[in-house]
C-alpha cells in the first residue's frame, strides 16, 4: 500500500485492515507495518486511515449481530493503532424495517453499541462515524441524526467523516458552489465542523436526493468539477483536511486520474485564479 501510494503521489491513504466483507482478520506483520511507517513518513504521507467493515451495524436489533459489530470495531481500533493510524471511519448502521422514521430506538442502540466500542479499546485512535445517502433505512444520513450521536461521546474520542457523495444521495445539493457554504454551515450547526476529521471526495453516479449511494469520478457524476472545487476550498475545515477519493477503477489510471483532477481544483477560483 505504501510503495503504491508513494508512485501515485497521495498526501494521505485510507486502507482496511482486513476484508471489508467479513471474516476473520488477518495477522499484522510487524516488520511489514515498520517498513510501511518508514515509506510513509519519508514521503509525508499522512494522516493513515483505516475504513472498518462494511456489514457493521451498531444499531442492529439482532443482539449476536450487534455484539459482533461491537467486537470487530473495537478489534479494528486495535490494529489501527498498531498500524499507526489516526482514524478508523465506520459506517453507522440501519433501522430495522418495522421501525418508524425518527430512529430513536435504533440511535439509542447505536448509542450503546458505541459506548460498548469506547469501553473495549481506549487508545489514541479517534472513531469517526460517517454520514449516509439514506439507502436501505441507513442512519446518520440528515446532519441533525449524525449530531445527536457524535455530540454524546467526547471530542478526543469520537468525530465525523462527510461522505460527498452520500451526502448528494441525501439530498444536500453540493453541485451548486453557491450552496456549498450553507450546506457546511448547516453541519456546522448540528453536527460540528470541528468534529469533521475526513472528507470522502465522490462524486455521485445518481441524482440528488436518490438515497443511493454509487461513486463517479471526480467531476463526472451529478456533483461535477465546480462543486468539487468550491468543496476542497471550503475555508471553514481545519487545516490540511485529509480528502480520500472511493472513486471507480474501471481503467488503468483511473486514481492517477482523480488525483489530479483534485490537486488542480485545489487553491483554484472558478476562473483559474
């Protein structure tokens, strides 16, 4: 991973420390991890982020599945740290189909299920739960849901990633530069923009407001280029705000590709000033 993203020119990585489809994990090499610090901090390439499972699903009512959830987030946690990294990203769950909208009872689950995460691993590395596009009864997709979980937990512990395109999916109009502004402030308002850590920089295969989730490249889907460029402008993120791209690999240099569609919107106006 290191060795690739030194040829691809990244500035940070987002990885899994195993299958994000399940299974058991596998043993980390410990002089593998040394030589992929090495390679990482030669290069400046930071932070490292890791991306839990996929079928993680904290609000589950299914109480083995929950509990499994439990224990593999807490596990990737685990080998984040040993890993070095600064961040694990989980997706947050969805409700069961008999519950009604409002997702008090499964939030109260997620709640739970994230104190159980915070008491099975208690180092350095920040848990950070990621918006949704609403599909199939997810949660965290409104920023009013994704704030009633993060403000419970504290700052140094857990934090938020925004998704772009997930956030497309929702309905959140990120095409529009001129809404880009009153789209961040409103997560400002509910969720934090101080509690946003990682951006997920995709554009979208679908229509705004669809609920589905399916990444385009960078400036050819539903987003396009001028919305990306008024997004890794944006002046209300911290300072080096890490942006990963889960963009298709559908040809041999469809990440190059990407990579520098962004590093050229980067510090750019509209008119290339």
């Amino acid at each position: 991973m290191a060795k690739t993203a030194v040829k691809l020119g990244c500035e940070t990585v987002q990885i899994f420390s195993r299958s994000p489809r399940g299974g058991k994990a596998k043993p980390l090499d410990p002089d593998d991890i040394a030589k992929m610090k090495q390679l990482l901090k030669a290069h400046d390439i930071r932070p490292l982020v890791i991306h839990a499972p996929y079928f993680i699903n904290l609000a589950s009512i299914d109480e083995a599945k929950r509990s499994y959830s439990v224990e593999v987030l807490a596990e990737d946690l685990t080998r984040a740290e040993a890993l070095g990294a600064g961040f694990v990203v989980t997706h947050i769950g969805h409700k069961h189909p008999d519950e009604p909208d409002g997702g008090g009872q499964a939030l109260c689950r997620v709640i739970d299920s994230l104190n159980q995460v915070l008491e099975a691993y208690s180092g350095p590395v920040k848990l950070l739960l990621e918006n949704t596009a609403g599909q199939g009864r997810e949660l965290g997709s409104a920023f009013e849901e994704l704030g009633k979980l993060v403000h419970v937990f504290p700052r140094e512990r857990v934090g938020t990633c925004f998704d772009t395109s997930h956030a497309f999916g929702w309905g959140y109009d990120l095409s529009d530069p001129d809404k880009v502004d009153q789209i961040f402030r409103a997560y400002d308002r509910h969720v934090g923009l101080d509690t946003l850590e990682v951006i997920h920089l995709n554009d979208s295969k679908m229509s705004l407001g669809s609920r589905r989730d399916r990444h385009a490249h960078i400036g050819q889907g539903g987003i396009g280029l001028e919305g990306f460029r008024a997004i890794v402008n944006y002046p209300g993120f911290k300072p080096d705000m890490p942006g990963i791209m889960e963009t298709p690999k559908d040809t041999p240099t469809a990440d190059e590709d990407n990579l520098a569609t962004v590093k050229a919107l980067r510090n750019s106006s509209k008119h290339g000033k």
